[in-house]
C-alpha cells in the first residue's frame, strides 16, 4: 500500500478506490496516524494553542476521506479518532482527573465538546457524523457537475454525462433509475439547492437560508 497500487485497490488523488476490505485497510492505517500524533500534541503547553491545533489541525485531517469514502467503509475508524479527540480534551482541561468521572457526567462532557459553539459547545465536529453529510454534499457536487456537461451536441468528447450514466437525465432525480443515483433521494433537497446554485450562479450567504427554509417548508407542506 506504500506506493497507493495493488492488485484490490488504488489510491487515486489521496482517496482509496477498491475492494471494500482494501478500502478499509487504507483508512484504518490513515486513522492510525492521526491518533499517534496526538500523543505529539503533549509538548504543547498554553492551553488555547492546544486546543487550536487539536481542533483546525488534528481533527480536520479525516475530513477528506469523509468526502470521498463511502461512510460504511470508514465509520468505526472515523469513531476511533472522534474517541481519542475527546479524551485528549478531557485529559488536558483537566489534567487527568476526568477519569474520576461517571460514566453520565463523561457522556455530558464528550457532547458539550462535539456541539457547537452557538449551542454552547467547543465545536469539535465528530468526524464520524459530518462524514456522512460530506460525502452525500460531495456526490450531489459531482453528479451536479456531470449534469452541467451533458448534451453538448457541439462536443460529444464534453458530454461527460452521458460518459458516466448512459441514458439518463442527470438534472431530473424523478427519472433516475440507476440504484445508486436513487440512493441521492433522501437528499434531495439538497441536490435541488446545488442545481439552483449552477444553473443561476452562486447564492449569497443571505439567501441559502432562505432557499433552505423556502425548500423545506414546501417538503414539510407536500407531506400533510
């Protein structure tokens, strides 16, 4: 795996692509790292440093693999260095003595540090859960992307679309029968946000939550 080529699998710009066990393997190894380099983070004195580099710097090098990783692929790895991010905060808030806590009062603690700061947290988003969302955002992206070069009469070497999903309309979910194209469908509203994104130009930051609320109250409207 040193070079990112075997016989099940290949690394393909930082990503894994293969065999789900080979796929697993990469991560696993990937999870591994970051966890042995928080023992790193022991030297580091002042408290805010600390804490800035646990949060922008440690915690932030899975989020890649969250993109772009199938979640069932690396799910256990990714609980793995949420585990030790908490415990490495616990541990030096408190200088060891989180471990005379009960198990309620460490469930509390492990939650303030993962909710936000405008929930009253530290904001250390778990790995584990943004990955799912992440990669769900990335694959709407792509198939957005592919959508937006599709039927170029003009080029057919462009017409990337038709390339990766013969057959389908890539801007209509409603038509898509491909099961992992319909596996989007719970994300939807999602997806209809990044078309209108491409095909109008890019939203600014005070109208994407507008759209997201207009879009779910006509999901929450269409359910009654």
């Amino acid at each position: 795996m040193g070079a990112g080529v075997s016989r099940d699998g290949m690394r393909v710009a930082g990503v894994p692509v293969g065999v789900d066990a080979w796929v697993k393997t990469f991560v696993a190894k990937k999870a591994r790292s970051v966890i042995t380099d928080f023992t790193k983070l022991g030297v580091v004195s002042h408290g805010l440093l600390d804490n800035e580099l646990l949060h922008f710097c440690q915690n932030a090098r899975m989020a890649f693999l969250g993109r772009n990783t199938p979640t069932p692929l690396l799910s256990e790895f990714m609980t793995q260095v949420d585990d030790t991010i908490v415990e490495t905060v616990c541990r030096h808030g408190t200088g060891g003595m989180h471990v005379d806590w009960s198990p309620h009062l460490r469930k509390f603690a492990n939650m303030k540090i993962q909710v936000p700061h405008f929930r009253g947290g530290f904001g250390i988003t778990p790995n584990e859960g943004s990955a799912i969302s992440a990669f769900y955002s990335a694959t709407c992206a792509l198939v957005v992307w592919l959508g937006s070069h599709g039927n170029t009469s003009t080029r057919p070497a462009q017409d990337f679309a038709d390339t990766w999903a013969p057959g389908l309309n890539l801007t209509s979910p409603d038509s898509w029968h491909s099961p992992l194209l319909q596996r989007l469908f719970p994300h939807r509203m999602l997806f209809s946000f990044r078309i209108m994104g491409v095909l109008n130009g890019p939203l600014s930051p005070i109208e994407c939550p507008r759209l997201w609320w207009s879009r779910l109250h006509s999901l929450l409207c269409s359910q009654v």
